[in-house]
C-alpha cells in the first residue's frame, strides 16, 4: 500500500470541517498535523506557512482502533505469511482502522505460539497493536466457528504458554471462565497486565459476576456466543452490561445484532464502555466465495460469512467505516458517542489513549475524513496519508 505525504518538513493543515474533539464537535474546525503528530491549532499562526486542505462539508475524527479483526483483503491473521498478514492490515487501515488488534481463532497450541511469535513481530515494528487469542479455551457449547475438537480447558500454564509466546505483545485472551481454570486464567491475566475477556461462554450470571470480580474486563461481541438474557436467568449479558468495570464489544453490520440489541448496550453502557469492532475474518474488503477460518471452510454470501458446515455465523466481512456510518445514519447513534466507542474507548482500553483516540496536540497524527454522507474520503495514520481526500 503507498502513502502519501506533503513536502518534507511542512504543515498541513485541515480547514472547515466539523472536527470531533474530546469536548465535542467544532464546526468550521482546524486540525494542524506537525510531522507525524497532531499540533495545538491556537500555537500555529493562521498565516504560517503550510499545506492547506479545505474539507468543507466533511467531518474530521480519530482514527478508528479494532480490538478484534481475524483478517481481511483476502487474508488471515490465523495462517497466512507476514506479507500476507500485512495486506489485511492494511486492507483495513485504508477503511479508516488506524490501530488494530490481530486476533486468532482456536487451534493446537503448538500452532498458536508459532503464530504468536511471527504477529508479535509486527506489533513490535508498529504494524499492528497486538495479539488477542480468541480459542482455544471456550465452551463447546457456544463456539461459534470455533473447531470443537482443538477447544481445551483453560488451564493457567497453558493460558500462560500463549502469552509468553508473543514476547510481551499479548493484549487480550478471550475464555469461558466457567470452565475448569478459568477463574484463576482471569486473575494470572490480570496480574500478567493482559485484558482477560469473557466469550463464548456458557457462563450463569453468577459465574460472569465471579469472572468479573477476579479480574475480567472486556465482554467479547456482547450476545453474540453466549446465553441469551432471560428474566429468571439473566446469564452472562446482564452481568457484563451493568458493571462499569467491564467494556462491551459490538459487531454493527446488521448480521449479528438487532439494532434493537445493539440500542440497548449504548444506553445502559454509553460510549465509554462499548468497542465497535468487526470481528472481520479474510473475505473483509475482498469480496464473496470460499475461505478457511482456521481449519474450517466458511462460505461468504452477500457478504455473509456462515460455516460451510452447520451454518454458523463465522466473524463478519465488516470494515469500521461502515460500522460508523451504520451506527449514525441507521441506528441513530450521535456521532459523538460512535466518535467514542469506535476510538477513545478502545484505545484506552489498551493503555493506548495517551497517543491515540482522541484529535488532541501531541498525539498521533491519526485520523479519519468522512462526507456528509459518513462515506469514508480519507484517512490519514502518524501524518502520512492512506487515502488522501484530495483524490477522491
């Protein structure tokens, strides 16, 4: 993928666009890019020399940051090479994903270690934010496109195996913490500095509670590969929707969740506590027709990806600039609060929202152009355009 970049040593500067800040939405706003870093607009005198871009009519907002992507532009996180995993990365990044999180699916641990070290590789050359091990240490009874026979108990030295294999890049491990060895996997996680994350689960309400209270924080695609809420049983989701301490992952391509579902999470858990992702596996920004999760064939159909076998829903095709203009113009969502929820709140979550998330002086130079239409125009990553709205 090429970039582009303004004359070496310059300033650009965006001008007119309704700019969406921390303390809200500037009309008419002024975003300053210094190098690769976000400049304070008031420091920089109006006649100083610079490259200017009239954006009037768009919005401006932070980059987007996925907790949770499998792959995409025809490749996987899961077993494809280093130059294939790149593609995927930026497959995404030219969707707006400026930060993103590489996620397995269950396999032997062998395997898994293997491809932990080659994805910490990446993180460590600032490629992609980390690793996330979804699998294999969740029930078989909510697993998804998960393959049953690699899915094991999450016993803490195997749990440990896996993060010890990505050298530090681990940033979260998604288990069942009903099952044996859950419990003390939450608390060894917490206390290792990795994001333990409740999913696909089988877990009571009273169990989620445990989980929680020993250290979990993350609920992986909230309703999605757990009980449903019941009014006498009100299982997993309940138990992770009303503890602040907990974010809640939502998948918004209209597949995985009723707008009503997804209304839901925002108003009991707001902005700052939910994390659009898109769970996208290969077929994401590449097209419809056959591929491997894992060991196992899905089948994309109208963008759909459902196991060739069984039909389960598996992962999703979805790019985070449609999840944010899903969110606005069919869900109604204000565009501060998917601001939010698709940027400073995951960032935060990863201990990252000192560098990005959020327009602010001094932090990366990550950010988003979209039209009136929320249509993605241009994206731009550490000052260096991914898709420059110029062209468009």
């Amino acid at each position: 993928m090429t970039t582009s970049t303004d004359p070496a040593g310059s300033r650009t500067v965006l001008t007119g666009a309704r700019v969406v800040l921390p303390g809200g939405t500037v009309p008419g706003g002024r975003v300053v890019v210094e190098g690769d870093r976000l400049a304070d607009p008031a420091a920089v005198p109006a006649d100083a020399p610079a490259t200017e871009i009239d954006l009037t009519g768009c919005w401006v907002v932070p980059g987007f940051v996925d907790l949770h992507n499998h792959g995409g532009g025809g490749a996987s996180f899961t077993s494809g090479t280093v130059e294939e995993v790149l593609r995927g990365v930026h497959t995404h990044r030219a969707h707006g994903t400026t930060t993103l999180v590489a996620s397995t699916v269950t396999g032997d641990l062998d395997s898994l270690a293997r491809r932990a070290g080659l994805l910490s590789e990446l993180a460590e050359d600032g490629e992609i934010a980390g690793v996330h091990f979804e699998g294999p240490f969740i029930s078989p009874c909510r697993k998804g496109a998960h393959s049953e026979e690699l899915l094991r108990h999450p016993d803490p030295s195997e749990v440990r195996k896996l993060v010890e294999a990505a050298r530090g890049q681990a940033r979260m491990v998604t288990l069942a913490a009903e099952l044996p060895g859950g419990i003390e996997s939450v608390r060894m996680l917490r206390e290792m500095g990795v994001i333990a994350a409740v999913g696909h689960t089988d877990a009571t309400y009273e169990q989620t509670v445990e989980a929680v209270e020993a250290g979990a924080t993350v609920a992986t695609h909230l309703f999605n590969a757990m009980p449903p809420l019941g009014h006498r049983s009100p299982g997993p989701v309940t138990a992770l929707l009303e503890d602040e301490r907990v974010t809640v992952e939502l998948i918004d391509d209209g597949v995985h969740l009723h707008p009503g579902a997804l209304g839901l999470a925002f108003r009991h858990a707001g902005g700052h506590r939910v994390a659009l992702i898109t769970d996208a596996m290969d077929a994401a920004g590449f097209g419809d027709g056959r591929y491997l999760l894992g060991p196992l064939e899905v089948d994309v159909v109208d963008g759909v990806a459902r196991l060739t076998e069984g039909g389960s829903i598996a992962g999703s095709t979805l790019t985070l600039d449609r999840a944010f203009r899903r969110a606005v113009t069919e869900d109604g969502l204000p565009v501060e609060e998917v601001v939010t929820a698709i940027s400073f709140t995951p960032a935060r979550l990863l201990g990252l929202d000192d560098r990005i998330g959020s327009l602010e002086p001094g932090k990366d130079a990550d950010l988003v152009v979209l039209d009136e239409e929320f249509t993605l125009r241009g994206v731009m990553r550490k000052g260096a355009w991914v898709v420059d709205p110029r062209r468009r």
